[in-house]
C-alpha cells in the first residue's frame, strides 16, 4: 500500500486544473477515471496541519490526540506555549564570572496516542514514512521514519533566517537577525547567529564569524566560514555548509547545523541571506531519523538536505528578507530536494522483499499556496498586477506561465510526481492520496482579541490601550499576559481559532464560574456568529461561519485541555497573526495587505474540506482523515489495542486479495 500525502490539495482546485490543463494533467485523470474520483475528505476542527496531521497518526479526534491549533496557552500565565510540544524548563546552577550550568528541562511531543506506523510494526508489518508532519522527537515502527513539518531548527524552534545588509531598513534596525555590515577594503566581517547558549548568564545568543571579500571587478562575494570557502554571484544559491557554535570556552562543548547562503545583490548594497539553521542529518544535535542513522544514508544518497519543518522558509518571505521570486526560487530547491528523497525512498521500499506500507509527503502546494496566492486572486486586497503578469517558466518548466498561474502550476507539477509514483510501484498496488484539509483565500484580517475587548468581555488594566497600527512611531505590542485585567477579563483568544474562557479553577485567576459558562458561552457565540463585513464591496458577509463548542465537537481524555470555542471563519477570513499570538491588534477587521498569508485553511472545516483519491472500490463517500488509518489498519490485518476513531470505506483489503489468491 502507498498512501501519498499532499498538504494542502483543494478537491475544487484539482478538478479545476484538470479541466483547465486536461494535457498536462495526465496521471490525475487516469486515476480519477480508474478510481471513484475525487472525494471530499473531513478535515478536522480546525483545519490545521499539525491538528489534522495528528488525527490521521493517531486516527483519533484532536479530544483524543491534543493537539488543537499550532499554538496553545498556558494557564497558569495565559501566555502562547507550542501545540505540537511540551516544554519543562530546566534551571541553572550558577558557576564562577559569567556562567551557569543548565540542569532538567525537556521539549517532548506533545500528541498522544500511538503512531500507525508504530502499531504496524508492533504487527509486523514495515512502514517507511518519509516527513511525516508532527513526528518529532521521530518515532519508530519497524522500517524508515523521517520527520516532516514541526521538525525544529537549531536555532529556533520553526527556524529564522537572516539577512546581512550594508543598508538595513528602518524599520528592521533592531531586528537581530537583520544585521548591518561594513565593506572596508572589500573585506566583510559579520556573525552568523546561532542557539541560545545555555551555559552563559542570561542565555545569549551564540555566534559564528562570518568572513567575506567582495570582488567587484568578478562581480562576487567570496565567503568563509570555519575553514570552508565558496563563491557566490548575485542571484546564486550556495550549497549547506557544516557551522558549529561554541557554547563553553576552548571547544569543550559546541552545537553544530547546516546552513545555505543566497546573495540577494552586490550593489548598490551588499546584501547576503543566510538560512535557518537546520540540524545536520549527517551529524545531529538531535535524531533527525529512525534508526538514528538513516538521516545519514540518506544524505550520502541525494545530498545534505532541508531537516528543518517547513523547509520552504515561508518567514523570510513575512519577513521581507526574501521576495517572493526569490522564495519561490528557494522552494524549488526544496521541490528538486523532494523529488530526490521521493526516488530514493521508492528505490529503498522496492528493494525491500517485505512490502508493507510506504507513505510520502509533499508540503509544497500548501507553503507555496499560502505566500503566493494573491498572485492568482485578482480580488485579493494585495494583488499585484503587474507581478502577476510576469513570466515564470523558469520556476514553472510550461511555456507562457505568469505568477498568474501559480496556485494550477504548483498542481501541474504534482501531477509528474503521482506519474513517477505509480510508474515505480505498479498501477495495480493499492494507493491512496490524501490531503490535510483544502484551501480559499484570505481577503480580510479579523482581531479576536481585539473584538473581545470592544466587547467587553476582555478588560484591560488602568493605562493599557490596544496596540496602534504599526506605522505609528509609538507603537508597542501589547501582550495579553501583561496588559489584560484578569480579575474583570471574561474571555480571550489564542492560537487561530481558540477562544477560551477565563474559567475560574482552570485558569490561574479564573472568574467566570461553572454556572456562568453556558450562558457565556451561548452569548458569545451567537455575537461572532451574527457578525457581517462593513466593507463596501463584502457588506454583509458573515465573518464566522460557526463558533463551536469544543465539547460538542471533540471526545475523549485530553477534552478539557481544548479551547471552549473553535472559531470557524468564512472563506476569506481568519484570525490575524497578532491576535493568535495573545496581542490586541489596532483593527478589529482590516484587509491583509501582506506580511503573511494571502491564502489559508485556518477557517470552518466546511469551506476547506481535504481531497481524497484512491485506485481501489469505495464502500461509501463519506469520508474523514480517521477513516484513512482505520483503512491502513484493516489492510494489514491490525487489530490496535486502542481502536481509531474512523471507520474503513474500501470494499476490499490487500489481505483479503491475498487469501482469494491463495484459494
């Protein structure tokens, strides 16, 4: 069985691109017209990956798994903790002059429930799962586990790249990772910025000298670090580089990763792009692979590649240190990357006489389909025409393709990959293809939080305002946990779609009692699902389809851990950046003009349903991401201990062909 997992496939998109590119979109229509065809597959509440990732693992509702947006809060101090890890902080044993000794601390996963892939090999059964999302620390079964989205960084949990300029913006100034340099006699000197070191006061960010020398008559940028050299021209991207960080005096103790380098202009200004840095799979700080030592095979077969979660490096395009030809040129690199580690892992699953289960994940269409949407949406609000309208076949690969297209391009070059899929494994092998949930565009900006207080419900203390617009000299964040009244604060949000309530016993300085809960709830439910857009060309629109009560949607043992209310936004709609992160914005509602995504899932389940195609007979075509692990289980003949949530919908098993053949 080979279950190819697409984050991001839109069933209405697909079957628009097949319609639109019937030619180029072959292998799509093959399997549509041998199959059931395309089927809407249920997401979860809410569609997010790491929640809708998780409940296909686990084949349990996120009541179940707990994991329940990308961002979760923490009681005690109502500040944002990750969803997808739990945190200990450790202590310090204070030593002489500037150092500590760090003792304790841990960041486990946060998700329960065993892996499928795990059970299968409890069974017997191998799987190889190649960047499965939300699988670190890696879990094992009994074949190749290599983790996908989540997968942290060296130096930061989604990684951060940095841009070295002899001109910084303004308004970048006290970015750290935006730093200002100095050509003096063509010699460049700079630090590239590493972990934070634990064994020093204060946890100070660790460094690496960087060296350079521009040749202007080469029209080049030579770059040294720790020993290796390389030369770059503007608009060149250099391959990884092995950088280690000392964190004790002398080498004693250092922490190591991989970096890559794109050199953005020589003039009028140097500016240079550093990328997160991503642990080394040859050499790990942490398991990057099970068994440990695959990352490292794997390296040795197609090249040092991207280990960090979203390798397409969505927060250089955010945060202006890349644009968006040269995000898309970067997420080539990691597409090319893909389809080597897509040859080698069918290569290593072929060669294996054991069969079993091969899944493989594909993120682009969903990172790329965030960043670059508006390109396509001539009504988004931060559509740009005249870009739209440039050509983009050196990306693309199909003459007279303009950024237009991008949304149909990134389907058309799926397509290539399902053709290499079926054409290795064979057409008759059982293969299904699943999507995390679907995708719609993100016109409009909407503060939860700041609603909240304009409401009522949310109080801040004496002298706190919401934040300004950010254009303002003065403007500050302003953070739920410092600013907010909780002895008069009723509701708050965090995370995309949470809204919880300021329940007392739950939360540190709860007021609202367990009487007042229904009818609190039932009140604020009703007010966001009644609001409309005031905006001329969306009068009327509903903001939020449904407001949903998390004990109404989810079940099981980590139920009282979710948000009171899942806020399922309208096609067009979503919580802003800030309001997610615990901030009261300046705007309850503005248009998305940029500096995040321009297209999104994090809305009702409704409008953003996953796609589903398989080769085989369906029983029935009401189908949710449970239904596909209940699925692998019957398939193999696995009984787990603790049953999945889903239900199996094929009319036949590969054991069931099996024993007809035998008979």
């Amino acid at each position: 069985m080979v279950v190819l997992g697409i984050d991001g496939l839109d069933p209405d998109l697909l079957a628009e691109a097949m319609r639109r590119y019937p030619g180029r979109m072959t292998n799509f229509r093959r399997l549509v017209e041998q199959g059931p065809g395309i089927q809407n597959l249920a997401t979860t509440h809410p569609p997010q990956s790491p929640v809708a990732w998780s409940s296909f693992i686990t084949g349990r509702n996120p009541g179940g798994h707990g994991i329940f947006d990308f961002i979760h809060r923490n009681p005690e101090d109502y500040r944002e903790v990750p969803g997808a890890h739990r945190v200990e902080a450790g202590s310090q044993i204070g030593l002489p002059g500037p150092w500590q000794f760090p003792t304790g601390g841990a960041s486990d996963s946060n998700r329960s429930g065993e892996a499928f892939w795990t059970v299968l090999g409890e069974h017997g059964v191998p799987a190889r799962v190649w960047r499965m999302p939300i699988n670190f620390p890696v879990e094992s079964g009994l074949g190749v586990s290599i983790p996908g989205m989540l997968t942290p960084a060296v130096d930061s949990a989604y990684g951060q790249a940095s841009l070295f300029t002899t001109q910084p913006p303004i308004d970048r100034l006290h970015d750290a990772k935006v730093q200002r340099i100095q050509v003096r006699n063509g010699r460049i000197r700079a630090q590239l910025q590493g972990p934070s070191n634990p064994f020093r006061d204060g946890q100070p960010t660790s460094v690496a000298a960087l060296d350079g020398f521009v040749d202007a008559e080469a029209g080049a940028l030579a770059l040294e670090l720790q020993g290796q050299s390389l030369v770059l021209q503007p608009g060149q991207w250099s391959r990884f580089l092995r950088v280690d960080f000392d964190l004790l005096p002398g080498g004693l103790h250092s922490v190591g990763g991989i970096v890559r380098f794109y050199l953005r202009s020589l003039e009028p200004e140097v500016e240079l792009y550093a990328s997160p840095i991503n642990i080394d799979p040859v050499d790990p700080v942490q398991p990057v692979s099970e068994p440990p030592d695959a990352s490292a095979k794997l390296a040795a077969a197609i090249g040092t590649y991207y280990t960090q979660g979203m390798a397409e490096d969505v927060n250089g395009l955010k945060k202006g240190l890349l644009t968006d030809e040269e995000f898309m040129a970067q997420s080539k690199i990691v597409w090319d990357e893909r389809n080597r580690m897509l040859d080698y892992a069918l290569d290593e699953y072929l060669e294996q006489d054991g069969g079993g289960l091969l899944f493989f994940y594909y993120s682009s269409v969903d990172l790329c389909g965030h960043m670059m949407w508006r390109h396509g949406d001539a009504q988004h609000p931060d559509y740009d025409a005249e870009f739209s309208s440039r050509g983009s076949e050196w990306w693309s690969g199909r003459a007279g393709s303009t950024w237009q297209d991008v949304i149909m391009d990134l389907y058309l070059q799926m397509d290539g990959v399902l053709g290499e899929v079926r054409a290795r494994v064979g057409e008759d092998t059982l293969l299904v293809i699943v999507s995390d949930h679907g995708f719609a565009p993100f016109h409009r900006l909407f503060s939860l939080n700041r609603w909240l207080w304009e409401e009522g419900y949310l109080v801040l203390r004496e002298g706190m305002a919401p934040e300004l617009d950010p254009s303002s000299p003065d403007f500050a964040p302003v953070v739920l946990a410092q600013a907010v009244d909780w002895s008069q604060t009723k509701a708050y949000g965090m995370g995309f779609n949470g809204l919880y309530l300021n329940l007392a016993g739950r939360e540190a300085q709860g007021i609202v009692s367990a009487e007042e809960r229904e009818a609190l709830l039932s009140e604020i439910k009703g007010k966001l699902e009644a609001l409309t857009d005031d905006a001329p060309e969306r009068r009327g629109t509903r903001i939020v389809l449904a407001a949903e009560r998390a004990d109404e949607v989810y079940r099981g043992e980590r139920l009282s851990e979710a948000p009171d209310l899942l806020i399922g936004y309208n096609a067009g709609y979503g919580n802003s950046d800030e309001s997610s992160l615990g901030r009261i914005p300046y705007a309850v509602l503005r248009d998305n003009l940029g500096g995040t995504f321009t297209g999104n899932h994090l809305m009702h389940p409704s409008v953003v349903a996953g796609t589903l195609l398989t080769n085989a007979a369906l029983d029935r075509t009401d189908l949710r991401l449970e239904d596909v692990t209940a699925e692998i289980f019957r398939q193999y003949d696995v009984d787990p201990e603790r049953a999945p949530d889903g239900r199996p919908f094929l009319k036949a098993s590969i054991t069931q062909g099996a024993k007809h053949s035998q008979d």
